[in-house]
C-alpha cells in the first residue's frame, strides 16, 4: 500500500512553490495599487491644487508613538515570518494543533476547528495571514491621529483576538505549566491591549490617567505571574526530578534544539545545563524580579516612592525581559515555523508606554486653520437634487488631493489587508478542499486518449456488469482489496464524496471498483467492505469481482500490480484511478496515493476525482 507511510511534508515542494508563487502575484498586485494610488494622488493634487490643510490641534504623544510605531513594527515581522516556505502546509499540524495539546477538550475542539479550515485550504490561508498582518502593521505606522488611526487600532485589537484564540489557544490560559518565562498570556494579547490604547480617543491623550493605568495593570500582571510562578507542585522549582530535566530545563534544551545559528543554540543549551544544576535558586530569582517589578510598577502608578524608582523599575523590566527573550524564549522565531518574537518584546513596549505616559502630553493652543480658497462653483462640485445631495467626482478628487501622505499610506494598508482576506474568504465558501493537496501529494494527472479495456465482472449484488454495459455514462475505475485497512478504505471514501462533489452530475457517473485480492475475491468479501465503508446506499457504485483468471487478465489490462503482503492476506498495489468518457475511452489516470488521510486530503481528492469527471462530461 503505497500511501501507508507518506504524508504531507511542511517544506513540500508543490506546496511552496504555490505559496510562493501565490504571494508573489499578490505582492505584483499590492504594488500596482501603490502605483495607482500614488499617481491618483499626485494628479489631484497638481490638478485641482487642494488649499493647505489646517495644522493639528496637539501633537501626539510620545507612548502613543512607541505603541503604534513598535507594534506596527510586531506586526510586519510577524507577517513576513508567515511568509516563511514552511508555514503553509505547516502551521495546522506543527504549530496551532500541538499548542492546543495540553488545553482542555473543549479548547483543542475551538483550536482544531481553524487548524482544518486552514489545512483545507493552505496557500489561501498562508497568503492571507501574511498580507493581512503587514497591512496591519502598515497602517498602524502610517496612520498617526484621527479616525484613520483608532481604526487601525480596532483591526490590530481583532486580528490580535483571532491569533490569540486560534493560534495560541487562547494563550494556553487553561494549560497546565502556564508561566511568564514560556510567554503567558501569549503575545497576541499584548498586541490586543495595545491596539485598545491606540484606539483611545485624542481626549485622553493629555492627562497622565492612561500612564498610571498601564502601569498599575502590568504591576498586577507581574505580580500575578510570580504569584504563579512560585506556586509549588507546577514543576518548576526543581532542575532536575528523578534522573528528569524539570519544566524550565526541559523547555529551555526543547529551544537549543531549535535549528538556528550555532552561538545563540551555545548560549541557550549553557542556560538549560545551569538550569538544571541549580532549577530552585534560578525560579527564587524569577519569582523575586517579577514580584519585585510588579510592586515597583504598582508604587510608581500610585504617585510613590522617590524619583529614581520609575526609571530603575523601566530598566529592570527591559533587562529582565530581554534574558527571557534570548534565553528561554530563544527569540521565539527560528525553526522555520515561528510565528512571531514572542512576548517580551510587547510587554517592553507597553511598560515603555506607561512610563512615558505619565508625563501628560502638553496641550498646545490650536493653531488657526489655513483658510481654503473658494472654488468656483461648478458641476463638478457637490449638487443638490430632489433627493438631496450628491458627490461628484471632483469634489471626491479633491478631498482625495487633499489628504495626507500618510492618509494614502493608510489607505493603501487597508487596500492590502483586504487582497489578503478576499482569497481566503471566498476559499472558505467551498465545502470542499483545495485541489493543490491532491496535486502535492501525487502530483498531476496524466491526460490519455484510448479505447478502454473491455470487461464483464459480478457486482456486490451478484449481477453481470461489462464496461459495454456502463455506455453513455463517465466510469470513475479504481482498484481496491476488500480486506485492506490502509489505503483502500481512504480511496472508497473519497470516492464516496466525490459523488456528493458532483451532486446532480453525478447521475451521469458510475463510480466502479475492482477486486485486487487473489485470495479473497467473493461476492461476500466485496458486500461486507460496502457495508463497512457505508456504500451501499450510493446507487451509481459498483464493486466488482470474478474469477481469479477474470480478476487477473483485467489486472494485466489497466498495468495493475497485485502482489501479497509478507505475513498477511493484504495485497500490495498500485492506488490508481482512471476516467473513462461516455464512448468508452479512457481520458485521465490519476495516482491515488491518499497520503496521510486527513479530512482535508480525502476531501481534496474528492474534489481532484469530481473535476476530471465533469471535464470529459464537457462537449469537446
């Protein structure tokens, strides 16, 4: 059985060559948009001439600024990470469904839910995941104040919420061996409150409320998190337990082991040897800094303690948080498949916020506005009808022309984030999988052109069926050992949903299976697989059988090898099947090879056996 061992690899290369292939006809089109937009927008400034815009009333403030500009910057990472060659066929079974392992029943079936929507449709999903988190990113840099900017913090605040829930199962919150060294609450959380700060309205930018509220919420946090830390019977005190690395020693060789360049694997693999030596005195340092910066952030965001406090607490954080980073976390991108740097570096960014923010942003007088030159009124401009008001196209150019280089910027940003989620939106409208998986696994069709072999078999009702007798019908033809376990059961499945895949058409297919057991090849043998694989209600399927010299010469006829397993009545052969049209031709041989048999890979051989049905139902 062909199919019994194989499986889709992360770094197939039908796979990536689709998902490079698919970002970069993307990326062609992002482009183009720049280029149209940037040419719209320099004509309509040059030709309309649109007066100065009037100053802003504030300036914004510097936390502000580190958040939009720093999680901007989190977010294009993260989205080139996407673009990784592995990513695609990867992430479902490599990345979201072992997150998910150690979370209750109820969050792994949350979690998987998106893993198979993702793995039905993977270059799609790839794709849009990477253009949707650059545009992100993209618009939160380029958008600095006014609605444009809220809103860019509303979309990082609910794509944060998708990849916190689906992609870290909901930060592994109801994980055993939740910690802030391994990232808890996960990253995504982080990028969701600072997208809820940024969205804030310009009112509260003045005062230093938002200052002391960060600060007083990441001193509960951390001192949630040594609370946690500390609590015995976690594993986490111990270096070693029973000849066993403990929870920190084992995580920290899982990361050495992380393909990555050999200096930073050295400094890792040096920290899990001293933590496993000495695991109580490095968790006692742990739960003493994170209860020692909570309880400093806390004081500073009462208004107490000296001066000096709330600048030691911002450098005790950033230095307590970059060891993690490097040393447990191991940056939290190599391997190919990591999706992002991970925690330390937005919760630097969000203590750096609040302790910025504690200065309140001045408040400048408002500057008058720039008066604006009258245009002459035209029919251009905006009219008024009997149905009221209406916009006309040079009103709209130069409003257009009058926007900001970063409105544009901004706009171009949306522009990408909805390239990337179109595909994938309308992906996930078909029920069934991407045929690229099929493709991946077995490669293309073999296009043919020939009578086919006739034949006259015993269905699994005892009747006389020949391939005469199937005229003016497709014949879908495979071979199949009705005692398999592997492969031959997958292939009757996706037989079966290839018949659903063609609904209506499918009263013009027979879906036709022949015997390839020489030692069990009755009538019996094919009627309990039918019962088995749930075949005997599809009316247009057929599992042939006859003698084993019938059985033998139509083997010899469609080039099909039956050889009997070692130390078992399973036959070794080859997963073929083969179109024949209406006249009696065969048109098509696909391999048939399941692969691992997941439900995305059944249902995209299904779909790969439906489309060559209805291609030689087409009148040619």
């Amino acid at each position: 059985m062909p199919g019994m061992n194989s499986g889709l690899n992360d770094n197939n290369p039908v796979l990536v060559a689709a998902f490079r292939a698919a970002l970069l006809h993307q990326g062609l089109i992002v482009l183009l948009i720049f280029a149209l937009l940037a040419v719209a927008w320099v004509s309509a400034r040059e030709w309309l001439r649109p007066g100065k815009a009037a100053s802003p009333a504030s300036a914004e403030p510097a936390w502000r600024q580190l958040l939009r500009i720093g999680f901007g910057a989190l977010w294009i990472i993260d989205g080139l990470l996407q673009a990784q060659p592995a990513m695609a066929a990867g992430l479902p079974s490599q990345v979201i469904e072992p997150t998910a392992a150690s979370s209750p029943s109820w969050v792994q079936h949350i979690v998987n839910w998106a893993g198979t929507a993702w793995s039905y449709h993977p270059i799609q999903a790839g794709a849009a995941v990477v253009w949707i988190q650059i545009g992100i990113g993209v618009w939160l840099i380029t958008a600095a104040r006014g609605s444009w900017s809220r809103l860019a913090g509303l979309a990082s605040v609910a794509w944060g919420l998708v990849v916190w829930v689906f992609g870290e199962s909901l930060g592994g919150i109801f994980a055993p061996g939740l910690t802030w060294l391994f990232g808890a609450p996960g990253a995504a959380a982080f990028y969701c409150a600072a997208g809820v700060l940024i969205a804030l309205p310009e009112r509260s930018w003045a005062t230093a409320r938002i200052g002391r509220t960060i600060l007083a919420a990441a001193g509960a946090f951390f001192i949630g998190m040594a609370v946690l830390q500390a609590w015995p019977g976690r594993g986490f005190w111990p270096g070693t337990r029973h000849g066993q690395r403990g929870t920190l020693a084992s995580m920290v060789h899982a990361m050495a082991s992380t393909p990555q360049p050999s200096l930073l694997a050295g400094w890792v693999r040096g920290f899990g040897s001293f933590t496993a030596a000495n695991g109580f005195a490095v968790n006692l340092f742990a739960v003493i800094a994170l209860a020692a910066i909570g309880t400093a952030l806390v004081t500073v965001a009462a208004g107490r303690g000296p001066a000096w406090l709330g600048r030691a607490m911002l450098i005790a954080t950033i230095a307590l948080c970059l060891a993690d980073w490097v040393l447990v976390e191991d940056f939290g991108f190599f391997g190919g498949l990591g999706t992002d740097p991970n925690s330390m570096i937005p919760i630097i960014l969000l203590v750096g916020a609040g302790y910025l923010a504690l200065a309140p942003a001045p408040a400048p007088a408002a500057e008058p506005a720039t008066a604006q030159p009258t245009a002459e009124p035209a029919a251009a401009e905006l009219v008024t009808t009997g149905t009221g008001p209406a916009w006309r196209p040079a009103r709209l150019a130069r409003a257009f022309g009058a926007a900001s280089t970063r409105a544009v910027l901004a706009a171009w940003a949306v522009a990408m984030i909805i390239l990337g989620a179109a595909p994938m939106a309308l992906a996930q409208a078909s029920p069934n999988a991407s045929p690229i998986l099929a493709q991946a696994i077995d490669g293309d069709s073999a296009p043919l052109n020939f009578a086919a072999a006739p034949f006259t078999l015993t269905d699994q009702d005892g009747r006389q069926v020949s391939l005469a007798s199937l005229h003016g019908k497709v014949v879908l033809l495979t071979f199949l050992d009705p005692v398999c376990t592997s492969d031959c059961p997958l292939i009757a499945q996706e037989f079966r949903q290839a018949d659903q895949v063609l609904g209506a058409k499918s009263h013009g297919v027979e879906l036709v299976a022949i015997v390839t057991n020489p030692l069990y090849h009755s009538v019996a043998y094919t009627r309990a697989f039918d019962t088995q694989e749930r075949l005997t209600g599809l009316p247009n399927w057929l599992y042939l059988t006859g003698s084993l010299a019938q059985l033998q010469q139509t083997w010899k006829n469609y080039a099909i090898a039956a050889e009997i397993a070692p130390a078992g009545g399973m036959i070794l052969h080859n997963d073929v099947a083969y179109v024949i049209d209406a006249n009696g031709r065969t048109r098509t041989e696909l391999n048939l090879d399941p692969g691992p048999g997941t439900a995305s890979t059944k249902s995209s051989f299904a779909g790969e056996l439906a489309a060559a049905a209805e291609h030689v139902m087409r009148p040619s």
